[in-house]
C-alpha cells in the first residue's frame, strides 16, 4: 500500500473528503517525525514503536578506492513490531 491508497482507504472509511484524509495522513507523519526528532520514541500499543538508534563514529573504506574514510556518529529511526501486530500478520491472532 501507498500512502495515496492510505489516503483513499481512510477517506472512504471515515467518510471525509480525500484532501481532508491526506491533511490527516500527513499530520500523523509530521507529529510522528516530529517526536522523533525531539524525544525520540513513539509508541502505539499493540501495533508498534519507534524510536532513534545512536551509532557511534567508525572507519570504513570507500569500495571504489579501498580509502580510509572517517564515518561519523549517526541517529537513524527504527521500528519494532508490537505483539499483537506481529501475531496478526503471523495469522495468531
């Protein structure tokens, strides 16, 4: 699924207009980036969380020229399925 099927499905199902579903669609996203980008965690009960992962600086090689380079520290979103969701699409639930 795309995020304009997203869009559809929930203007449909919550019977708003299609620019009203994406104003929602994308005040989720915004909200979600958001905490993410201040606190750092989002978490939805039974279906999921995100959070940010620090890594820490290393030396890796470009593989063109097999050079040294320096890679610095970095935070990256990452995702972990709920329970309920994991069993769900396991076909569990």
């Amino acid at each position: 699924m795309v995020k304009s099927e997203l869009i559809e499905i929930l203007a449909s199902k919550a019977d708003v207009t299609s620019p009203q579903a994406e104003e929602l669609i994308n005040m989720f996203f915004d909200t979600v980036s958001e905490a993410l980008t201040e606190d750092g965690r989002v978490e939805i009960r039974g279906f999921g969380a995100f959070t940010v992962r620090k890594y820490k600086s290393y030396d890796g090689r470009n593989p063109k020229t097999g050079e040294k380079i320096g890679v610095p520290e970095k935070k990256l979103p990452f995702w972990k399925t709920g329970l309920e969701l994991r069993q769900r699409v396991d076909g569990l639930g």
